[in-house]
C-alpha cells in the first residue's frame, strides 16, 4: 500500500481508537446504552469502510499490476514489431541495392546492345555498299560478255521417210574402196572448209567388228557425190531470232552451216560465225524465234547453245502455215512457224 493509502486510513484508525475507549467510560445507563449502540454501529461503520479501503487498494494495486503486464506485453510486442521492421527495411534497403546493381548491369548491357546494333548497321551498310558494288561488277562482266557474237549453235531435226529415202539413195551412188558396198550405214560428220566438205564417218558395226572408212574431201573427183548427200540433209531454213538477228540456211546459195551430221536418226547443223551471226546484247532470257521453211520443214526442231556462257536447249513443234513475200529469201521458203519460246541463261564464267 502506498503511501496516500495510509494517509486515508489514519483518520480512520483514529475514529475506531476513540471510539473504543469511550466504551471504557461509559455510564450504565440509558443514554449510555443508545450512545454505546451508536458507537459501535460507528466502529462497525468505520471497520467496514477501513476494510473496504483496504480491499480497494489492493484490487487496485492488482489491477496496476495487471495494467503494467499489459504495457509489459506491449512493450515487448512493440520491440518485435520494431525489430521486423529493422529487419524488413534492412532487407528493402538491399533489395533496392540489388535493384540498383541491376539496373546498372542492365545499362550496360543495354549499352553494349547499343554498340552491338550500331556495329551490325554499320556492317548492313557497309554489306549494302559492296552488294552494290559487286552488283555494278556483275552488270558490268555481263555488257562485257555479251558484248560479242554467240560462238555456236546447233540446229537438229529427225529426217522424214521421204527425205531420208532420198539421201540413201544418194548414198548407194557413192561406192567406197577396198569392194565396200555403200557408205549409206555409216554416219558422216561434214566439216565446211571454204569451198569443199572434209567428210569423216562414224564406225560401222560388222560381223567381223568395227570398220572405219578414213575421211575424204568433197573437191576429189570420186568424192563430189558427198556435196549432194550434204545439200540435201541441209533444209532451207530462216530463223528471225528477235527483232534484230536471224540464221539464213540455204543450199541453193551455199549458206551452209560450219558441220553438218547425217545419221537415220537426226541430222544436226552446227551454226559459227560469221556464217551466223547473233549478237548476244540482242538475246533475252525469253527469245522469241519464227521460222520460215520450204514444204518439207520438220515438226520438231532442236535448238542447242554451243556457248559455255549462254545456256538454252530446246526443241521447238512449230505450226507451218503459207505465207507469200516479197523478200527474195523468205519468197523461197514460204512457210513460215508461229512464234516459239527458247529460254536462255547467261553465266558468267
């Protein structure tokens, strides 16, 4: 008990005592005896509000103890609390330290990107530029190698029954040395050499092997039999080749071609200048091609590069209709082909 709770108790205790001794010297009579009862209805007074303090200061003093628990409890709560706190801003203050190491790496990584991109459009650019470069180089090694004529072409068509029964018997004429028959099994290749034919022959299969017959020139007596084997193998043939070039056979005037095959199975005429001349600056990858031919013009022709720059090997099926001119060399060979298609391909070598 503290100490205004003995302060309270004091007049209290002083009002009992009193009491109490009044009892001692009290009279034994009737105003005594009213006097007494009040006294000790006091004292009772008095004792129960003592005890009533008593009992008050010490509920008091629980219920303090209690309160200080509580703040005790608080307190300590409040420590937990500020303790969580501590450590949840230490580890915020890190995170935000982690952030910031992050975000400079991600700087520098963004920058390095930076440099990266600039680099791969400086290397584009540069690509662009020497893509050009090489560009304008091709353009230009192409305008150089087409500047020139198409070294070669071949010209092949399989020969009718008729024309082919023609040329045997051209063959049958000619009779070979050392007691052979005929030459008309063998197949010839007819090499133009200004005025007169260099005429070689393919090996023919026999019972007994293979026979060669040695070659022969056409301005030889015994050999000029050979030029009407030639003439007639050669069709009269105009190849318009675009708009600015065409190929002009013609036997009757000696436009030959510069070799000439003669087999049963295809008669080819290989094509070289000057006897023909196409420029290949006027060639397109699409070369639009008409023929003129005399009645007996082939259904299918053969149309092959000897070039190792231009590329094309096409068999063209015309359809020959009659056409009159008045150009002398196409009034000779009055047929003439609907317009075909030869794909050709320049490489650069």
């Amino acid at each position: 008990m503290d100490t205004i709770g003995w302060f309270q108790l004091i007049p209290l205790i002083a009002a009992a005592g009193l009491s109490l001794s009044e009892f001692r010297y009290d009279k034994d009579d009737e105003e005594s005896a009213r006097r007494r009862v009040v006294r000790v209805v006091s004292l009772v007074v008095l004792l129960v509000a003592m005890a009533g303090i008593v009992i008050g200061r010490i509920q008091s003093r629980r219920e303090q103890s209690a309160r200080e628990a509580v703040l005790q409890q608080q307190l300590e709560h409040e420590r937990e609390l500020l303790q969580i706190s501590h450590r949840l801003e230490e580890s915020q203050n890190e995170n935000l330290k982690s952030q910031k190491e992050t975000l400079n790496k991600a700087g520098e990584l963004a920058d390095s990107q930076t440099a990266m991109i600039d680099l791969q459009s400086k290397g584009l650019d540069l690509s662009k530029v020497l893509k050009a470069e090489q560009l304008q180089g091709n353009e230009q090694i192409t305008r150089l190698s087409k500047d020139r004529y198409l070294s070669g072409i071949e010209i092949s068509y399989k020969p009718s029954a008729a024309q082919w029964e023609r040329i045997v018997n051209l063959y049958r004429k000619i009779e070979p040395g050392d007691g052979e028959k005929s030459y008309y099994d063998t197949p010839i290749i007819a090499e133009r050499l200004g005025d007169r034919w260099k005429v070689d022959f393919e090996p023919v299969d026999l019972k007994e092997g293979q026979k060669w017959f040695p070659y022969v020139y056409t301005n030889e007596k015994e050999h000029q039999a050979f030029e009407s084997v030639i003439r007639e193998a050669c069709i009269g043939l105009l190849v318009k080749w675009g708009d600015v070039s065409q190929i002009d056979i013609e036997p009757m005037r000696s436009d030959y071609p510069a070799v000439v095959t003669i087999s049963k199975n295809a008669i080819a005429m290989t094509l070289r200048p000057p006897n023909m001349a196409l420029y290949l600056g006027d060639l397109r990858d699409e070369a639009i091609v008409v023929l003129r031919g005399r009645k007996e013009a082939p259904t299918e022709i053969r149309f092959k590069s000897l070039d190792a720059s231009v590329i094309f090997d096409e068999t063209l099926k015309p359809v020959w209709t009659k056409q009159m001119s008045h150009i002398p060399r196409e009034r000779v060979k009055p047929y003439v082909s609907t317009p075909q298609k030869i794909h050709v391909i320049f490489r650069t070598i």
